[in-house]
C-alpha cells in the first residue's frame, strides 16, 4: 500500500524562503520572447539570481542543481515536469537579452528602496572593478606571444579590451597587473553600501568618462539630493569637479592625483621663473586651451627666444630633452580659477570625509563574491547581463529585509535568505 509523504516539496523551508525572495523581484514583460521552444525569462532570471546568491561556480552547476532539485526549479518558475533549459541555452539567453531589460528590473528595485525610505544617497562613492574575460590570455601558464600586445584582441573574446588593475601582495605592497576584460563602474550609497547605479564597459574606458553620467543619472532618475561625492584619484578631472559643484551642488572629496614631475627644475624668485639651466624665463603671453576653455601665462626658453642667449650658447646646459625636438621648454601658470582650489585638502574634515569613499569597495567585495567573480560569459553584452544580474541579487535582498523588517541587515546578501528570511 502506497503511503503519503510527510513532507511535500512545497512544505519545504528552502522553496518557501526563495518563493518569498522572489515575490519582491519586479517582473519582466511577457512582450520579450525568448527561444524556441519559449522559454520564461523571469524564471531565467531568478535562476541566475539563485545562482549567485548559492555561488554556483559555472552554468553547468546551476542546471544540475536544478535537475535534482525540482522543488526548487519550480519555485524558480520552472515546470517540473519538463526537462530544465539546457546549458546552452543558459548561456544564449545572458548573450541574447538586451541589457536595457535587466536594467529596468535593477531600476524597479532601487526606486522601490528610495521610496521606501531605505536609501538617502546624501553621501555617494564611485568606483571601478576589474572583470577579467575568461580568455588564454589571461592565463599566465599559458604561452601567447602576443598577450599584452593592445591591438591583438583575444580570438575567445574579441570585444575584451587591455586595462590595468591592482594587486595587493601585503602590507603598502602592491603591483600593477595587465588584463583581457571589461570593468563595472559603479555609484554607491555610503550610508547602506547598496549601489545605486552600475554600467559595464570595456576595460580601456577609464573612470573619469562615465563619472559625469553616472552621477547625474542618480540625481535624475532617482531624485536623489547628492551632497558629497567620494572618490579616489582616478577621478581627479576639472569636468567632474565642475559638475559636482555648480550642477549637484555637492561637496567634492577627490584625491589629487600624481601628474609627474613635469615642473621639477623650475624655481620662483620673486615674479621671475628660472629655468632648470639657471636662466630666467621670458613672458611669451597668454594660452586658451579650447578643449578644457582654461588660460595659462606662458614662459619660454630663453635660448631659443633671445638672440643674446642663443649665440652664447649652442646646446641646453640643463640638457632638457625639448631642445631640440620642441623650442625648448614651457612653463605655464594657470590665470582661469580651478574648482580644487575649493576642497580643503590635508584637513580633519577632507580625511574623515575621504575614507567614506572604502564603501564602495565593500560592495564590490559582496558583488564579486556574489556573481561577478571569475565570469563564465564572453561578449560584452553578456558580460553586462551578468554584471547587473549580481546588481539585483544584492538589491533584491535589501529589499526583501527592509520589507521583513529587517533595515539593518540590507547588506547580508549571502546569509540573509537562509538565516532571517521569514
């Protein structure tokens, strides 16, 4: 005689607790099709979404978790009685979906947080981390002539491009390495370390191109009142220093970043500049940079500019190299005002303010080890997918602990569903 099971798979705590996590996650347009047969894109989604918050190494793990696990795969939106998506098509599905459409699930759940009063973003921090492609070029123990060679992409990936990023052997002990990738810039919110605003693009996009419209997305779209911007010096730029005070009006606290040694050599003595040779330096007149629209007063050689000096001597006695391939050098003193000349650095108040800017860091400590570590996607289309993907895993816990009532516990992104979800 056939006897019934005590438990059903629907009385089981992990299928409830995911269920429950999943009922916050805002739903993808049914008007987007995918596949034949068609497969549910929510239900592709909180695969992923199940993936990272488990880490699941690779595509592989996620469906044979699924398989053996229907209970779940049906709280994900799968039929149980159907064979799960093979791996394939997974992968075409994080290839094939426009990233706008992942944003706009992103987007839902960070208004909802905004609007709820979760998140201020009174004090933000942006930041950039390195996604490496998964490509032999990025395997030191495999042979490639032609590794860091620029202009040779990758034949695994060919829209991965060069960038460089830090490794950090020990105490004040770190080293530049090269890479084959992409990179997620991001902004964060201080008070929550929840990102606010996130977009991937190759790894040779620096920081300081995309700060200006991460920034202003977040006031825009968002409705945030932004009053301090924290970054490092990778953003050290007149654009954005403009932009955050007369459009924000915030209070920028970006380091200073290390521009050469360019001026060495050169010294004041009262309104005279002398050069690295001793001699000093005639007035040549002012300088409009078009591009920046900053002035400058412009100081010439001496010896290539005064008849005098030029007979005296046939060569640079400093031996500065433009010499000879340039009319010798250039000093320029800037006459437009900077924005820098605003920030108090060196002060209490700038240090206590700049150490805010680690928060991002912390995110993307979570984020990694969420889903973005070590991606098993090429292209950058899926790369993106994948990158905002790990975005709204990490905000759709927050949302489901503040909905929970648990305001403190926004950033547990791992042991949240586990532990506290109810």
């Amino acid at each position: 005689m056939k006897q019934d099971n005590l438990f059903h798979g629907e009385h089981l705590p992990p299928r409830i607790k995911y269920q429950k996590l999943f009922s916050y996650l805002p739903e993808i347009p049914y008007a987007y099709k995918f596949g034949r047969p068609q497969v549910n894109p929510n239900a592709m989604l909180r695969a992923f979404i199940y993936r990272g918050l488990r880490r699941l190494g690779t595509i592989t793990d996620l469906v044979y978790a699924l398989t053996e696990n229907l209970s779940l795969a049906e709280a994900v939106g799968f039929d149980p009685f159907t064979p799960i998506p093979s791996i394939e098509r997974f992968s075409s599905w994080l290839r094939s979906t426009p990233n706008q459409t992942l944003q706009d699930v992103r987007f839902g759940l960070i208004q909802r947080l905004v609007k709820m009063g979760a998140v201020q973003g009174t004090v933000v921090s942006l930041d950039g981390s390195a996604i490496l492609a998964p490509v032999r070029e990025n395997n030191l123990k495999t042979s490639s002539p032609n590794r860091f060679h620029k202009e040779c992409y990758p034949k695994a990936d060919p829209e991965a491009r060069m960038g460089v990023y830090r490794v950090y052997a020990g105490a004040g002990n770190q080293k530049i390495r090269y890479f084959w990738g992409y990179r997620n810039h991001i902004v964060v919110d201080y008070d929550t370390e929840l990102p606010l605003w996130e977009e991937t693009r190759p790894a040779n996009c620096h920081e300081s191109k995309l700060a200006i419209s991460l920034l202003n997305a977040c006031a825009q779209k968002l409705k945030l009142h932004i009053k301090t911007v924290c970054a490092d010096s990778a953003y050290d730029s007149e654009k954005i220093f403009a932009y955050i005070i007369e459009v924000l009006h915030a209070q920028p606290i970006i380091a200073i970043k290390n521009r050469g040694r360019s001026r060495e050599g050169f010294q004041f003595k009262g309104k005279e500049i002398i050069c690295p040779a001793g001699f000093s330096m005639p007035y040549r007149g002012k300088v409009n940079v078009k591009k920046t629209g900053i002035s400058y007063r412009q100081y010439c050689c001496p010896l290539h500019n005064r008849k005098k000096m030029r007979q005296r001597f046939l060569m640079c006695p400093a031996n500065h190299p433009k010499f000879l391939t340039q009319k010798g050098c250039n000093y320029l003193i800037r006459i437009t005002p900077s924005y820098r000349s605003q920030v108090a650095y060196g002060s209490p108040e700038f240090r206590q303010q700049y150490n805010k800017r680690t928060a991002a860091e912390r995110v993307f400590s979570r984020l990694l080890s969420v889903a973005m570590q070590e991606p098993s996607v090429r292209g950058l289309q899926a790369t993106q997918n994948y990158c905002t993907i790990a975005h709204i895993s990490v905000l759709l816990v927050a949302v489901a602990a503040y909905e929970q009532g648990h305001p403190n516990k926004l950033s547990f992104v791992r042991s949240f569903v586990p532990k506290f979800m109810v």
